[in-house]
C-alpha cells in the first residue's frame, strides 16, 4: 500500500482554518470612525405678514404674488380722500396758534401805547372839567342858586370821570408791561398741540402707503382694490429670503458633536448633484419629540434636538419646506458663527 505524505494532507486544513479566521476578523473588526454625521430637516425662513396701520379702503395694489421687492418699495395705497383735508385743517390750525404765539411774545406795538397814552389824556381832560363842574355847583349851592340834585349830579360825574383815569392808567401800564408770562407759556402749550395733531395727521396720511419693509419675495395676496384694510387685515405675506437656514434634529448621543459655527453641506432632492454651503447657527438647549415632518433612520418617540443651519443660497433656489440633507464634516476646526440675527 502507497502512503500519501503527510504535508499534502495538512495544506487544505490549513488554508480553512485561515479563511476561517479571516472571515471572524471581517465581522468582528471595529467598525471605521465616522467622518461626517448626516442629519434631514427641511428649508425654513422667515415671513412677515404686512398690514397697513389705519383702516379704510384700498385704492391700489401694486405687486403680485411671486414678486420680488426692496426695502422701501411701494406696495399698495389706501384711499386718502379724507385724510388730506385733516392734514390741511391740522396744519392751518398750527399755523394759526403759531401766529398767537408770535403776537404774545412780541409784545405791545408802539401804536397800542400811544392809543392807550391818548385815552388817559382824554379821561384827566373830562377828569378835570368835571371837577371844575362839581366845585362851580358847590359854591352856587352854598349861596342858595343850585339844587341839591345838580350838585349830586356834579359830584356823580367827577367819581365816573376819576373812575375812567383810573382805567385808562392801568391800561397804559398794561400796554407798557405786555403779556403775562402764563398767557405766553398757555399759548405755547396749545402751539404745540396743534403741531402734536399736525404730526399725527401727516403720520396717518403716510400710512396709507404700503411700503416692504425688507428685501423679500410676495408670498400670497391676501386683499385686492375695493377691500376695506385694517391693521388686523394683512395685504401680503411677505417671504424673508435672507437668511435661510435648515431645521434639523441631531440627537442625544450626537448632540456633542456638533458645535455652532461648524462648516455644512446642504442638498437637496431637486439639486441632487449641487451642495449648497452652510453653517451651523443655532442648538436648541431644549430636548423634544421627532416632528413627522422630518426623515430620519431613528424612531420617531426620541428626544431630538433642534439644529438651524444657515444656508448661502444667492440665487433664490431653495424653496420653503424642501426636504434637505444636512452633512457636517467631524473634526473640523470650528470656526465663529456668523451674525444671523436672532433665530
């Protein structure tokens, strides 16, 4: 009998018991270190709804829906038939009390003292007949030529005579004096009342204009001519294009990872082969439920924390709502946030 050699036998057991122990190193080696955590949210900005700030009728509306607006731009017009004439009532109002108030501080006129200096010559002149009266009707009674009734009447026209020098006088020194100061300050309060309702009038008048308050998109027209505005009403819902940012959700055992002012990149289902830039701008402190809006591989009963990234989106691509991708690279040297204003 012919006998195998012995190595022969041993090579195949050999080369199994390798691949044995490959295969157990395959699924037993530790898995790789991440090197970006993947998030899912959706496209998110602010909106502003735009009311005018006085009530009456809308004249016109000047943007559509869809529009892209600046700062400052004229959106619609109420109807100002009637708040022009309470501006011109208001500002003739003023004008006029100024004019009193100018009237005061000035003071008397030269020609208002002479007037007053000329009526108190003219009652010492009927001042001094009548006593020239009551003195001739006292000797005329004394020697029995006159009633007593002429010299009371006498004597009644000196006191009136006195009485009106008298009057004349202090008007003369009220002329020399002028205004009382409270007269003045009285007049200067009501000065500024009228210019208070002057201002508010013009205010009301500027109010009927619409104007965007901030770069932005027409988002919905919500009134048309002919509809009657209040502040309650808005006329537009106006989309805040800049900033956007994603709202994500990380959660707790990767919420140490991510930091504000981390580099991201941002796709989306519509630009799938395009990354949009992006930085980390806001944590929640505050843990909550998984909305059903987002996407994610964990269950929707854990805790999550809320992550806005802001997104560089300069040509008006992303739309509110988009489902988006959120990638941010680990190990990155954190850089500052940028301002965004509060979110």
């Amino acid at each position: 009998m012919k006998r195998r050699p012995i190595g022969r036998l041993a090579l195949p057991g050999v080369a199994f018991l390798a691949a044995a122990a490959g295969l157990a190193y395959w699924f037993t080696r530790p898995a790789p270190p991440a090197v970006a955590l993947v998030l899912y949210g959706n496209v998110d900005l602010r909106q502003v709804n735009l009311a005018f700030n006085g009530n009456d009728r809308i004249a016109a509306v000047l943007v559509e829906e869809g529009d892209h607006v600046k700062k400052g731009e004229v959106l619609a017009r109420l109807d100002t038939s009637r708040l022009q004439p309470q501006v011109a009532v208001a500002k003739a109002q003023a004008a006029a009390q100024k004019a009193v108030v100018a009237r005061l501080q000035a003071g008397s006129r030269p020609q208002e003292i002479g007037q007053a200096r000329a009526n108190l010559d003219s009652a010492k002149a009927d001042a001094e007949n009548a006593n020239l009266v009551y003195t001739r009707q006292k000797s005329l009674f004394a020697k029995g030529t006159s009633t007593r009734q002429d010299l009371d009447n006498s004597k009644a026209a000196l006191d009136v005579a006195n009485a009106k020098v008298e009057v004349n006088q202090k008007a003369l020194d009220l002329a020399i004096e002028g205004p009382r100061a409270e007269d003045v300050a009285q007049a200067q309060a009501q000065l500024r009342a009228s210019e208070a309702q002057l201002a508010l009038s013009r205010a009301q008048l500027a109010d009927a204009t619409l104007v965007a308050p901030t770069d932005g998109v027409i988002r919905s027209r919500l009134m048309e001519p002919g509809d009657m505005a209040s502040p309650q009403r808005p006329v537009f819902s106006l989309a805040v294009m800049d900033p956007k940012w994603v709202r994500a959700y990380v959660t707790g055992p990767d919420l140490g990872r991510v930091r504000p002012g981390m580099n991201a990149s941002v796709t989306v289902d519509s630009f799938a082969h395009r990354a949009f830039d992006g930085r980390v701008g806001f944590i929640s402190s505050v843990a909550e439920f998984t909305p059903k809006t987002v996407e994610t591989q964990e269950l929707r009963t854990s805790l999550v924390y809320e992550v806005r990234i802001f997104v560089k989106d300069p040509a008006d691509d992303l739309r509110l709502g988009m489902p988006a991708t959120v990638s941010l690279p680990l190990g990155q040297p954190v850089q500052p946030p940028e301002p965004t204003g509060r979110p």
